[in-house]
C-alpha cells in the first residue's frame, strides 16, 4: 500500500503515517523506482492493534 493509500484507510493525514514509520509501527519497502510501499499485512496488524 502506498502512503496515501495507508492514511485513507486509517482516516488520518500523512503526517500521520509518518510519524507512524519513524515510531516504527510500519517498515517501508522500497519499490524498483524507489517509491515508498507497505506490506498490507503490516497495516491490516496495525489496525488490529488500534481496535480497527
């Protein structure tokens, strides 16, 4: 999932996502053309854990 798409999900702003990245709740990967991504299973956890 991409940024954007992460912070329409939960509701919040980017700023939101990243704080979230650097507190290390979520891990980005880099895609080949060094766009930020995450793993879908780390962001459906982390909706998990905040009652989501």
């Amino acid at each position: 999932m991409t940024p954007i798409q992460v912070a329409q999900y939960f509701g919040v702003r980017m700023r939101r996502v990243h704080y979230w990245e650097r507190r290390r709740f979520l891990t980005p990967v880099r895609t080949a053309r060094g766009e930020r991504v995450y793993m879908t299973m780390e962001v459906e956890h982390l909706a998990g854990m905040h009652g989501r």
